[in-house]
C-alpha cells in the first residue's frame, strides 16, 4: 500500500463525531448520506421536494500560478500537471460529472426528474463564471445529470470581461474601503496579523517538514543566523489594493496556496501528492488549517462578505422566490438552478449566511466540486420551507474516484440558520423568513439596479 493511499485509507478511519465537529460548525449539522435525508424522519415525510439552487466551485484544476517563490521553498521539483495553468482536468471533469449522476438518481428519487428521457425545456438552467474551469465543471454536471439531451450551460458572451454575479468588486460594481478592510480583518483574526505566525507555527512547521524547507534554495540563500524556518523568515502582513484586493503575504499565505496544491495533487490521483509526506489525516487537516484559515480571514469577514457574495446570494433569494434572475435564458419553468464559480464564493456565502463550516472527511473548507444546496421544499399546506446544506466529495471520494449513486452518496452538513426562529428540527426554513434574513444581509450598493446578476448579459 502506497504511502499516500494510507493516508487517505487514515483520513476515513478518524473522521468520527467526536473528533471532526468543533466549535467552527454553526447549527444543525448531520453527517448522513444526502439521498436518505427526504426520508429520515416523520417530519420530513409531509415536505415535498420543489426547487434546488447549487452553488458549485469548480473541480479539480491545476495550480492557477506558479511564482518563482514556490519553486524556490523547495529543493524537491514540482510535478507535472496535464493541462495549462488553473484549467480543470479531464479527471476533474469526471469527478464532476459523478456528481451529476447521483443528482439525477437523487432527483428522480424526488420525483422531480422523469425516470427516462430528458427533463422538459427550462428545467434546469446553468450558468457559470468564465473561466475554463467552471464552464467545464457545468457541462461535466450537466452531462451527468442528463446524459444524452444536449444541455447546454449559459455564461457571458465575451469571456475576457468580469462576471458581476462571481465579482463584483473586480468588475466595479462596488468597493472596499482599504481601511475598513484592513479592520475587519483583524476583528475576524482576533489578534494582529503580525501575530498569525505564531499562532499558526505548528502547522507551519509542518509546512516546513513538507516543503523540506530548511533545504530549500530560498534558505540557502538566505544569510541568517538562526534556524531557516517559514514562521521566521516571512513575516505575514495585509496587502490592500485601491480597487479592493486583498492578499496576505508571508508565511500564512503562501502556505495557505501551497497546502491547496498538496490537496489538488491527492485530488488528481497523482502517485506523491506532496513527495510522499503527508501520510495521516492529522497533516492533511494541520496543513489545510492553514487554507481554511487565509480564506475565513480574506473571504468570510462580514464586510468582504457582504460586498463580494450579494449578488450571488440575492440571485438564490430570487431563484427561490420565483422572481427570475436576470439571467439569459431563464425562465420561471426552472426547477434546478446550478451556478458555477470558485471557492471564494462559497466561502463568501458562507459569511453573509453567518454558518461557517467544517467537513468530515475533507480537511478543505471549499473542496473541488463542493457545492452550497438550497433546497425548497413545500409542506401539507403547501407552504414553502428552505433548508441549505454542504455536498461535497470527501478526499478519499476525490482519490479513489468514487462513483456516487443513492447507496454511495456525496457526504453533505446540514446547516441551521441563525435568526430563523421558526426553522424544524431538521434545518427547514421558512421561506419568507429566510428571504428576509437573507435580505438583510445584502449590501444594496453591490447589486446592479433592478437587477441581481448584471443585465448586461
């Protein structure tokens, strides 16, 4: 058994309740099978699945950069990927395309999708970012959804502009204050960023002992007295733009990017993600803390969230509601909304939804292919709930290449809502509830006149 299969085989064997749920997880969280869940109590059998919303990252890329600096913190070669930098892979596309498969025995289960033949015109409707990586990730759905009908996924027609509903500040829609960014983020860190090295040393030690960085070309040429080690050579600090970018530079940051590469390699199935050196699921989760850590810090603070993810998240209220979002070719017959975009965006969602998240069996907060699911589902009276959840491939569903079927299901969490006073015992919302709360955390100044998503499509 190869050292990085063990790992993985490790990573499934220690993800139990007690060690994988923590005080990061907000409300109702239920590790259980997605496909099982219409039918897992009383209450659920008077609710009758109606809608799905989907907010997916992409899947399985290769590195979107890769700077001179990555390659000198190692003395080891960075392995070869089978396609340009930040496309998907064609294993990534299968990934993907499992996804959709366990969607259309899911939905058929529902009995929202025919048991043959292909769903009615305007069904399902997808719309993606531009990049390479997400118009793939939903044809790759779609074709598992519906294998054989010629779905087509949606976006904008010049590819080289900004999408609004993904982007909002980069396309110019609103902005971020540098100040008031730099604020927040350090109320969400808790501590001043100068502090995060310390606070983050024994997972950047083991950054270190990954990256064999005492070795590396950057220490050589480094002339230093003391030990070679990230937390002490890279200092971590904000850098905050005019138009509202954000990076974190120093140790936090690079191995934020480095860590996510490591998890991309074990993703892709290749024989030594990260040289052989992560071989237990306690590094995998110790070097991922570090990516989930940049993007609570850069993505989920309420004030960036709340600027980048409003127009996503006021096309979900509208989607929900039936008010058609201003989206080319969508119309009120829609019963599965998928929108593709990146990680950034769920974990946007996630702070303006104030439910942040952990998942068993997957170190990364955002995995390749993860998906945000807003479900609307109508009771007795025929009154609509929402309940939203987490699906996502686990790292060993990703390694092995799982196929996903009702008896081998994506894993998902369940959230709760905070302020849904009304919700179930098992996370349903009611819809004009959740709408309000939901509106409320808007910030009128990213959404568009009249319109969620950019009429200009």
């Amino acid at each position: 058994m190869t050292e990085s299969r063990r790992g993985v085989e490790e990573n499934m064997r220690e993800c139990r309740w007690r060690r994988w749920l923590g005080p990061s997880v907000v409300g109702l969280l239920l590790w259980l099978p997605l496909a099982g869940q219409a039918a897992s109590s009383r209450e659920e059998g008077a609710y009758r699945l109606d809608k799905v919303v989907i907010v997916s990252r992409h899947g399985v890329r290769a590195p979107t950069k890769m700077p001179a600096l990555i390659r000198e913190v190692t003395p080891d070669n960075w392995p070869a990927w089978p396609v340009k930098l930040g496309d998907i892979t064609p294993r990534g596309e299968a990934l993907v395309t499992q996804l959709g498969v366990y969607y259309r025995a899911w939905l058929r289960q529902q009995g929202m999708l025919p048991v043959q033949g292909c769903p009615v015109a305007g069904w399902v409707y997808a719309w993606t970012d531009v990049d390479q990586r997400t118009r793939k990730t939903g044809e790759a759905f779609l074709a598992g959804l519906a294998p054989g009908c010629g779905l087509l996924i949606h976006h904008q027609r010049e590819l080289q502009r900004v999408d609004p509903l993904f982007h909002p500040v980069k396309a110019g829609l609103c902005r971020l204050a540098a100040e008031p960014m730099r604020q927040a983020i350090e109320a969400q860190a808790g501590m001043p960023l100068a502090a995060l090295n310390h606070h983050y040393r024994a997972a950047l030690a083991h950054m270190d002992q990954t990256l064999h960085f005492s070795a590396s070309p950057y220490c050589q040429a480094q002339q230093h007295g003391g030990a070679c080690t990230l937390a002490a050579m890279m200092p971590s600090a904000l850098q905050l733009s005019a138009a509202g970018e954000i990076k974190l530079h120093g140790a936090v940051g690079l191995s934020a990017t480095l860590a996510e590469m490591f998890l991309l390699q074990q993703a892709q199935g290749m024989a030594q993600p990260a040289w052989g050196r992560i071989t237990t699921a306690v590094q995998w989760r110790s070097l991922l803390s570090l990516h989930n850590a940049q993007f609570d810090l850069l993505s989920r603070t309420d004030y960036i969230a709340r600027h980048r993810g409003t127009p996503l998240l006021h096309t979900v209220i509208q989607a929900l509601n039936d008010q058609t979002p201003a989206l080319t070719g969508l119309t009120r017959q829609n019963r599965l909304l998928l929108l593709v975009g990146h990680d950034t965006n769920l974990a946007n969602l996630s702070g303006l939804l104030q439910t942040p998240w952990t998942l068993p069996g997957q170190p990364d907060n955002t995995p390749p292919g993860g998906e945000l699911v807003f479900e609307r589902w109508l009771d007795g009276a025929g009154q609509p709930w929402v309940r939203v959840r987490v699906v996502y491939q686990t790292l060993a569903q990703l390694r092995q290449q799982t196929p996903l079927s009702l008896e081998t299901p994506p894993h998902q969490v369940s959230l709760s809502l905070p302020g849904c006073r009304d919700a179930t015992p098992n996370g349903l919302c009611p819809l004009a509830e959740f709408s309000r709360l939901m509106t409320a955390r808007l910030e009128p100044g990213c959404l568009p006149p009249g319109d969620a998503s950019g009429a200009s499509r």
